[in-house]
C-alpha cells in the first residue's frame, strides 16, 4: 500500500487576475504561474502534484473552476495565488460553493523589488502584494476555512507548508470514502471512546458500520493451511519467535491462529471495502483468541485499528496514516498504560494489551504467546517491542456534546526500561511541556485514554485537519500553561455554543 494514496491526486492551482491591464498581461501571468507550479512540482517536496488551471479573470470563470474542482475525483484541494488585483467580488460565488480545502499562497513571482527596472507596467502586473489582501478579505468575510501560507515559493520553508497542507488534503479525501468495521459495540460504560456516529459522518465524512464477530469467523475458518505456511514464513523474515512459539514448539499452533485471522480479517475488511476496524475482547464468540496480532500487523499496512470498539480512534489512526505515507517514523494507536513519577522527568508508559503498530518499533519485534485474563481474550499472540526514541504528536477526537474536539499534545518518546513480566509492545513519553502540565491540559480537555501517535506528524498537520474539518482544535506543546489552557477551553465554550445558535 507504500505510497498508493498520493498516486491520483491532483491539487489544482488557480491565480487570480483581471483583464483591465489588457491581454498582454494576462498572457505574462500566465508564464509567471505556469513557472510556479512547474517550480513546485521539480521541488521534489511536494507529495501531490499540482496542475495548473489558468488564470480566472471573472465572477463566472472563477465559479466554474471551483466547481469543476469540487465534482473532480481526482482533485483534493485548490491553491490561490493573486498575482494582479483580482477584486473580490468575483470571487464570492464560486467560494460559496466551493467544498474541498483551500490553501490561499500569498507570494510574489520576483523575490526581490528589481529597483533600476521598475515602472507602472510592473506595477501593473506584479499585484500580489495588495491582491492577495483583497482575497484575503472576501475568504475572512465568507468565513471559509482556509490555510494562508505566506512565503516566497522556490523557498523551502514554504514549499514545506504547502506539502504539510497536501498531504492533509489526501487524508481529509480519504476520510470521505473511509469505512469502519466494527467487531461489537463500545466497551460497556466507557464514555470517552463513545459519540454520535451520525455527526461523525457528516463532520469527518466516514462510515461506521457493525459487523457480527460470526461473519468474521467464517473468513477465518475459510483460510488455508499453504496460506498460513506463506505467511509464517513471512513473520519468519521480520520477526524473532520466542523459543515456545517457534513451529514445532508447543505454542506454535497460537502464531498459526494468529495468521489465519490476519488472513481472514483483511480479507473481511477488503470485501467491506473498509479501512479501519474495531475489536472487543467480549465479542469473540468462535474466535480462538482476541485479533490483536492481526491488528498489529494491519495497521502496519495502513489499516485504522481502534481497540474495544474506539471507533474515532480507528478512524484518527487511518488519517493520521495517510497524512504520514512516505514519512519516517512510524504510528500507532496507543493508551496511557501507567505514569513514571520521577520529578522534571516523569513519563507515561504507553501500550495495549496487544494492539501496537510494529512500524514504530526500535529493535525486531519478537512474537510472544500468553494467556490474557481480560473478556473472552484467550491465549493470545503478539508482536512485543519497545517504541524508538524521538519527538512525535498525540491526538485524540472526542465528542463534546455540541461538537467534536481535537487535541493534540507533542510529546518526546524516551528510552524504555525492560518490562521481563509484561509482554507487550510499548513506548514511555514525556508530554510537553512536562508530565504535569501535559497530562493536566489533556485530562482538563477531556482527552481519551487512547490516542493516535505519530513520529512522522507534527502539530501543523492536525492544525490543518481540524480547520479542514471545522472541528475544535486545542494545541498542548512547549508554549502551554494550565492558566492559559482554562481560558481557552471556557472561550471555545462560548465560540461553539454562539456559532451554534448563529447557524
Ligand atoms: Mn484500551
């Protein structure tokens, strides 16, 4: 699946012009942006590419580029740039119908002011300066969700922004056409992980949908046993086995269940054209163990997973995936397992009962077999690493009520002591700006105990997720204090509940 989402993926490049510095201009604009975009794509720091689509010179051309836009399947997002003065006005209509993720680039064609060679036919056609703060003007009175990226376009610095914003862009498309299986409901009484589905799919764009265990367990049963020696093999390539797991030991038999229930699921999950899936350890009736090794293996290929029927969580793994393919580092679905208190340098350790991503592991994983107590688990395989050290970004999504809230936390993934008596993969964090002020801002925001992790991200990717998806966004990082994240969360309560009232 390496890389397949960018593949198809257009992001249209629009410049705003008019006709009342003649043709000769237009024709000049149309150089200057065909160099642009030709200059981004030759970057080689842009994930998606762009296509130019001309200059729009006019209220109707504007209109029908932006709707071309929004019915294209290829396309995932437009750029704006104002090279002239582009008034306004012409821009309302198509903005106002205009669905996918704006970017608005305010740049310049010259780098620099040719002092000597300036006269009033450049000032006439280099308009970016003042026509970008026109356009800047119309998408603030629309209250259009928009990234502004400001910055000279062959400089690094921008064209990062710009590939920040892309890969955002894959990410909220696939969200459209994204499907959640889920293997039995949420875990009884939890709170956190639960929420209104129905919202979800109108705000996020996905799907969630229920699966009996029973269906499962025919795709399971079905699986051959040359497919099982295939992938055996497989794990035999990747993995160490421990000494009672290897074939012929007499837990060897629990990494072939293991198998076939990877083979089953995906097949499963392929068939329901889904991405993400959820799991409970008290819906397993006919399964022989709780799928949590095939649960590490598919997120490992990009599947979302969010354990004991997290739905939001599964769904914020599959995006935060897709927004990191190609990226170095790694993700998973983690949960704050247990804390470390050791004073400036306290810590939590992170892990699941089996469910994390071997993709952020620091050394080959190795596949254990225990028994686990918790539902209907079983004796059950698993892939037990410690996560690599390295800065990387928390998120979660929880449901508000009246809205759905992002929060995000940097956090600096630490060495892990051995654990000799706890069989799981793991990673040990220290949230910014410290334990207490990171896990304080999280616990006051309501944040779940399970989260999406990422080395590959940063804050600026889910920054531009949430304002895509016009959802509540609160940031926990170096620059966070308990003062000034109470008085955010008591001013957003009264954002939202205004901007309810005023839809
Ligand atoms: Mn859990």
């Amino acid at each position: 699946m390496e890389n397949f989402i960018f593949d198809n993926l257009e992001i249209w490049f629009v410049t705003g012009a008019q006709l009342l510095y003649g043709g000769d201009a237009v024709v000049k604009v149309d150089a200057h942006s065909n160099e642009i975009v030709k200059g981004l794509n030759a970057s080689g720091k842009l994930p998606v590419q762009v296509l130019y689509k001309g200059t729009a010179n006019s209220s109707d051309e504007i209109a029908e580029i932006l709707r071309a836009a929004n019915d294209s399947k290829s396309c995932v997002g437009v750029i704006t740039w104002m090279h002239t003065f582009s008034p306004a006005k012409m821009w309302i209509h198509g903005l106002l119908d205009y669905k996918k993720p704006l970017l608005h680039l305010h740049t310049q064609y010259n780098a620099e002011i040719p002092w000597n060679e300036i006269d009033m036919d450049f000032m006439n056609l280099n308009q970016s300066a003042h026509g970008d703060r026109e356009f800047g003007h119309i998408t603030a009175r629309l209250r259009k969700a928009r990234k502004v990226v400001v910055g000279y376009w062959k400089d690094a610095a921008t064209q990062a922004k710009i590939a920040t914003w892309m890969r955002v862009c894959a990410a909220w498309a696939d969200s459209q056409n994204m499907r959640i299986i889920r293997f039995g409901d949420n875990m009884n009484n939890v709170a956190v992980t639960d929420g209104d589905k129905v919202e979800a799919e109108i705000r996020f764009g996905y799907h969630v949908d229920n699966a009996p265990i029973a269906k499962l367990v025919s795709y399971v049963d079905a699986v051959s046993e040359t497919e099982i020696n295939t992938l055996i093999a497989e794990y035999q390539k990747l993995y160490d086995f421990a000494d009672n797991c290897k074939p012929g030991a007499e837990n060897h038999c629990y990494v072939r269940d293991a198998a076939a229930q990877e083979i089953g699921l995906r097949r499963f999950l392929e068939d329901k054209k889904a991405t993400a899936f959820t799991t409970s350890f008290d819906e397993l009736a006919g399964m022989k163990q709780l799928m949590g090794f095939a649960s590490q293996r598919l997120m490992a290929e990009g599947y979302g997973f969010g354990a004991e029927g997290d739905w939001k969580t599964a769904a914020l793994v599959r995006t935060m995936w897709v927004m990191g393919q190609g990226l170095p580092g790694g993700q998973s679905f983690l949960e704050d397992y247990t804390l470390n208190f050791d004073g400036d340098n306290s810590t939590i350790l992170q892990a699941h009962m089996l469910e994390i991503n071997p993709q952020i592991a620091a050394k080959r994983p190795r596949i254990e077999v225990h028994y686990l107590g918790i539902g209907d688990s079983g004796t059950c395989a698993r892939l037990v690493f410690q996560g690599h050290t390295g800065d990387g970004v928390a998120a979660t999504v929880v449901d508000m009520g009246n809205r759905f809230r992002m929060i995000v936390n940097k956090v600096d993934v630490k060495n892990t002591k051995d654990l000799p008596r706890l069989p799981v993969a793991c990673a040990l964090w220290k949230p910014l700006p410290n334990f207490e002020i990171g896990a304080g801002a999280w616990i006051l925001g309501g944040g779940t105990h399970h989260s999406s992790f990422s080395y590959a991200l940063n804050e600026e990717h889910l920054e531009d997720f949430a304002e895509i998806a016009d959802i509540e966004l609160l940031k926990i990082d170096e620059n966070t204090t308990i003062d000034k994240f109470k008085f955010e969360l008591k001013v957003n309560e009264v954002y939202y509940l205004l901007n309810k009232a005023l839809k």
